[in-house]
C-alpha cells in the first residue's frame, strides 16, 4: 500500500459535551448539541441528515447495503442473476421507526425497522446509542 494523499485528523476533545437536545421539527426528530445536528425521518427512523463539528457527514438517508458490484469471476458464475435478491433488498427496503429517539447519559437510542421485498428478511437497527 502506499499513501494517496497526507491527512490529518483534528485532535478529538476532551471537554464535556452539552447535553443533547431532541425536538420535532417539519416531519423530523433533530438531534442538537454543540457538535452535533442530526436529522431523522419520523416516519423512516432513517437518518436524513448529519453535521458534526461543522463538517457534513452526510445531507441523505444512511441505508442499508446488501449488494456489491459484481467482478469478473461473479459474472462468469451468474452472481447477477443468483444474487439479484440482494440488489432488490437494496434498492426496495422499506424502513419503519418502531422506536423514537430518547436521550440518555450515553446518548441518544431509536430502532427503526427495515422489511426487505418478497419477506426475505427483516432487519431492526439501532444505529445511535
């Protein structure tokens, strides 16, 4: 391996974070401090939104990855066609919160639920915590 481009990263803080605040706002629970604003869909659980220290994460919805592009080898064993349920739970999952944000000394916990096409599979997340 070598070195693509030099980074550093900005020293992490020791100081003690403000509380966080939870409030509804447009269709979205927001979660705020001083470093953070982060952004969830009532109805999707799914974060929409992410800014921390200034910098954005991310301005669209966090979701699940089941597939991966095929290579050479998959092609040549019909992974495109075995394989194509994963692409489907990819592209059509269809998110839930069943569990609204609730702060707490560690952070913030919510659970949102994904049901996959044709009743594959269900996934339940708790991605903050």
């Amino acid at each position: 391996q070598f070195v693509l481009q030099e980074y550093t990263s900005a020293p992490v803080s020791t100081k003690q974070n403000a509380p966080l605040i939870i409030k509804q706002e447009n269709g979205n629970f927001i979660i705020e401090s001083d470093d953070v604003h982060l952004s969830i869909d009532k109805q999707t659980g799914e974060i929409t939104h992410w800014n921390f220290g200034g910098e954005l994460i991310t301005n669209a919805a966090i979701r699940p990855n089941f597939w991966r592009s095929p290579t050479d080898n998959d092609l040549g064993n019909g992974m495109q066609d075995w394989a194509e349920i994963w692409q489907r739970a990819t592209n059509s999952a269809q998110s839930t919160l069943t569990k609204e944000p609730k702060a707490s000394k560690h952070g913030v916990s919510f659970t949102l639920n994904y049901q996959l096409p044709n009743e594959i599979a269900e996934l339940a997340d708790s991605p903050c915590r």
